[in-house]
C-alpha cells in the first residue's frame, strides 16, 4: 500500500512536470487557427499530444494513491469517494480523448482531410465535440472538487491542492481576459506546481 502511495506521488509528479511542458514549451508553438487536417497531422501537434496523454495518464494513477493516503480520515468520507471517483474518471475519459488524437485522428486526416475539416468546424457541434468537452469538463471538475476535499482532510499542505484548483480557474479566466494562449501557459505552471508539491507530500508520507 504505501509503495503504490509513493508511485502514485511519483506520477503526480511526472504529471505536473508534463501539464507544464505540453502548455508552456509546446502548445504556443501549435497553429490551432490552421485547418483541424493541418493541425493534426503538424508534428508539433503530435509532440504535444504525447505529453498531454502522459499528463493524463499519470494524473490517472496518481489519483488512486492520493485516495489511498485519506482512506484512514474520517471527515468528509463521502466526499472523498464521490471525487475520487469523478476525478478518475474524468481522468480516464480525458486519456481516451487524448489517445485517439495520436493514433486515429491523424490518420483519417491524411486519407480524408475534408472529412477531417467538417470534424472540426465550429460552424455545428457534433458528438466528437460533445465527447471532448464532456471528457474535459468531468477532468477539470473532478479534480477541483477532488482537491478541495484534500483542503478540507488537512492532511496533506494546503499549498498544493490550492494550486491546483486556482490553476484550473486561471485558465478559463486569464483567456477571457487576454488570449487561450496566456491562460494555458500561467494555468498549467500553477497546475504544474500544485500536483508536484502534492506528489512530494505523498513521497514523504510513504
């Protein structure tokens, strides 16, 4: 039990470190005004969804040692459950997205960039849209609610989780106000921060 805590603060870790290159070092660098067929099969594009996949997958299994280190706290037990059980999920379902977007996507684009075009127009939302959106917003709001039941255990620093719910606030809010660009980019580095410093708290406590 207390090695899979110490993977899992591990891979929280790797998480935060992955949230930040794929937002910072490399989504700047991503034509998303290009056709949705261009965008996909750029290699920057690719490079960037390995990362975000990474991200995904290791804020996956770090959720489940994050859970098991509350499991003896009594406070707020169903709460715990509850959002561990969202932020799995949307983990889960944000790696399915992430996945395709490597090996399926890409492909089609080269057999049929038209079909790949309408895909991506904004001009309907389709089911692929939904499904993305759906998967983002279970992950986003999975780990918010995830991380304020850790603000509320007081088991773990508070600095961590509360970076992690501000970085996700900051995102939305800082595109607004400027540009997508600039809110990925402060975001990420305070979501990237928030799941290392909470990765280095699970380290310690196995």
């Amino acid at each position: 039990m207390e090695k899979l805590i110490k993977y899992s603060g591990i891979a929280l870790i790797l998480g935060g470190l992955s949230f930040v290159i794929t937002n910072v070092a490399i989504s700047p660098f991503v034509d998303f005004e290009a056709p949705f067929s261009e965008m996909l099969t750029s290699s920057t594009f690719f490079y960037r969804m390995i990362f975000a996949a990474l991200t995904v997958a290791f804020l996956l299994f770090g959720s489940v040692g994050l859970y098991l280190h509350h499991r003896r706290v009594e406070r707020a037990r169903f709460l715990r459950h509850a959002t561990f059980i969202l932020a799995f999920f949307g983990s889960a379902f944000l790696l399915a997205n992430e996945w395709h977007q490597i090996f399926v996507l890409p492909e089609i684009a080269k057999i049929s960039p038209e079909v790949m075009d309408e895909l991506g127009s904004s001009d309907k939302i389709s089911s692929y849209v939904i499904g993305a959106m759906l998967a983002l917003a279970t992950f986003s709001i999975g780990w918010i609610l995830f991380t304020v039941y850790v603000l509320i255990a007081k088991k773990l620093k508070s600095l961590g989780p509360a970076l992690v719910i501000a970085g996700f606030l900051i995102i939305p809010l800082i595109s607004g106000i400027f540009t997508p660009t600039w809110g990925g980019i402060i975001g990420s580095i305070s979501l990237g921060i928030g799941f290392t410093l909470i990765g280095i708290e699970l380290i310690k406590s196995s």
